[in-house]
C-alpha cells in the first residue's frame, strides 16, 4: 500500500504556506520551542536564510509520491566541530503512525554523516514527546542529559532531553 | 493556531492590513484607543514591520476567526516586558457591541492563558478611558482588579477624562 519512496527534496518557495500550516498546527507546536504563530513574513525570512550557502541549517521537505508532508533538516550547523541538531515535523497527519518518522530521520541521520561528514547529530526532545523518545532511541541516539525546568508550557515547567548520535 | 470554543487565533498576514485599518479608524474604536490620528495603510505597514523586527518581540498579535473562519478582530499582548514579565492586552472586533459577546470574552480567556500559561508572564493589564463602560463591564467580569485611577489621561472632544488600569496576576 505504501510503495511509493519518501524523498528528501529542496523547500521551493511555494512550499512554505503548507510549512506555515504545520508549524502552526497547535498539536505540532506543542513539540517545538516555538512559541508564537508564524506568518508569510517570518517565513519568507526564514527562507531567505536557509537558500543561503552558509546558511547554518539546512533543510529539505520531504515528498510523498506528489505532496509534501513534512519539513525537516540539520539546523545549528557548527562547521568547525562538525556538529549540527536534526530537526523533524511530519505535518500531513494521514501519514503519522506508518514508519514514515523512522524513514525520513534515517535520511536526514545519512545525509548529515555522508553528504555533510557531519561527527556528531544532537537532538532536542521534550520529556512528554514520548513518539520521538522511541523513534530517536530506536536510532540508535543516546540520551546525553537532563536539562531540568528547560521548558514552560501549559502552565508547568517541564524537562528537556539531549540526545546525539556519533558517526 | 490556537484553538478556543467560540473563536480561533491565528497569525495575522499582511493582506489583513486593510480590514485592520478598517476597525481601527472606526469611530467607536477610536473612542477606546490611544490612537488620536486617521491611520493610513503607510502606518499599518510601518507597524507590522516593526513587529516583525523584534527579537524577542514586545508585541504579539493574532487575528480572531469565528467558527466559521472569518475574520471578526485582532488581539494580542502589547508592551511585553520579558524581565518584569508584564503584558498589556488589547483587543479590537467587527461586531457592534462586541465587548458583550461570548467570541470577545473567549478570546480574552485564550490570550490570558497564553499569556500565563506560555509565555509565563506574571501581569496582564489594560488602560481603560472612562467613556468606554463596555470594556470596563467586560474586564470585571473576567475578574480583574482595578488598581487605579489616572486622573485627566486623556483630551477627548474638548474635555478631560480619567483612565482606569486594571490586572490579572497569574495564579492570584
């Protein structure tokens, strides 16, 4: 049923109205350290930044069969010690719960050590997002630390997981 | 977006100018904000450029849709101060007497709680003009307390009024 490859492909320009809406999504908000909602304006600058060269984040969407239905990429890029943190957002919600976040980590893991030779991937993981919890630790990343009371939201203070995966 | 029972907030895009500009020149609104002059579309872009511009932001703004997703007001915290954790809330909707209806009292509760529960302000508060008993009735009813009285605030048609500042403070 689900032949068709998920693929990771360059954000165009036409891409960000469907990115606004997911990012804005209040169940994908939830997971992200964004804490306000996001227009055509932050977006449009946003992606001027990332169609730089030396831009530090670099990010793809990934392509079901014809739709886009998610973004995600290396962000925080540190060129000198050969670091980035993944980042991940499968928007469409008719594909969650298909192994697709397993798929496209996997690739986003494969082009950060091949393409970009990165040593090390970290991820940031708040302790009540237990879907990326298993997902990254079935990656084989290890969890590196606590970072307790790191987040407020919904009227408590929460923890922050570090991850990381080493090549 | 942010979700509530008789209204949604989302972002406000540039093609929401217009119909801003709209609201906020209309007489009634302008008996309840501070805005003396007839905004043109240069202000509305000037000021949602300088919004946009801010790192952290003093301003945040949403648009307010009802159910049916139309567009019916704009609202949002202003004056944000992340180090004494203190917001002003404003709020401007289409409808005629729109402070008495249950979409203006909803999007209150959604920009309170954001405001505590997200963004971890400590005080909420709003400068009232005493000619503009709606809003009055409207913060009463959301329980929040009136501190005081600025005597003569404010030159409207050739007389002096006085403003009242009102707060919420979280957890209180």
């Amino acid at each position: 049923m689900y032949t068709k490859k998920l693929e990771l492909k360059k954000i165009r320009k036409e891409d960000l109205t469907s990115i606004i809406k997911w990012r804005n999504d209040s169940e994908i908000m939830k997971y992200n350290t964004q804490y306000f909602l996001l227009n055509m304006e932050y977006e449009e600058k946003w992606y001027g930044d990332i169609i730089k060269k030396d831009s530090k984040n670099k990010m793809f969407v990934f392509k079901y069969g014809k739709d886009i239905v998610g973004v995600g990429g290396l962000i925080h890029l540190d060129n000198q010690n050969k670091n980035a943190d993944v980042a991940i957002i499968l928007g469409e919600t008719k594909i969650h719960g298909k192994g697709f976040g397993t798929k496209a980590l996997q690739m986003l893991i494969d082009y950060g050590f091949f393409k970009m030779k990165l040593h090390r991937i970290g991820a940031d993981i708040f302790e009540y997002n237990k879907i990326s919890v298993k997902l990254f630790e079935k990656l084989g990343f290890t969890k590196e630390g606590v970072l307790n009371d790191y987040l407020w939201r919904s009227g408590k203070w929460w923890n922050l997981y570090k991850y990381s995966i080493i090549n | 977006m942010i979700e509530g029972k008789y209204v949604n907030l989302r972002a406000l895009e540039k093609e929401d100018l217009e119909l801003l500009k709209k609201w906020r020149n209309d007489k009634r609104t302008r008996t309840h904000t501070r805005e003396y002059r007839l905004l043109n579309m240069i202000n509305q872009r000037e000021w949602f450029e300088t919004i946009h511009k801010q790192n952290p932001p003093t301003m945040i703004m949403f648009g307010i849709e009802n159910m049916k997703r139309k567009l019916i007001g704009v609202c949002g915290l202003t004056y944000i101060d992340w180090k004494n954790r203190h917001a002003e809330i404003s709020q401007i909707m289409s409808m005629d007497k729109w402070q008495r209806t249950k979409e203006a009292k909803n999007t209150l509760e959604l920009v309170i709680d954001y405001g505590f529960n997200e963004l971890n302000l400590h005080r909420l508060w709003v400068e009232i003009y005493d000619t503009i008993t709606e809003n009055i009735k409207l913060y009463e009813k959301m329980k929040f307390v009136k501190e005081g009285t600025l005597r003569d605030r404010l030159w409207r048609k050739s007389t002096w009024h006085d403003s009242f500042i009102y707060s919420m403070i979280n957890g209180s």
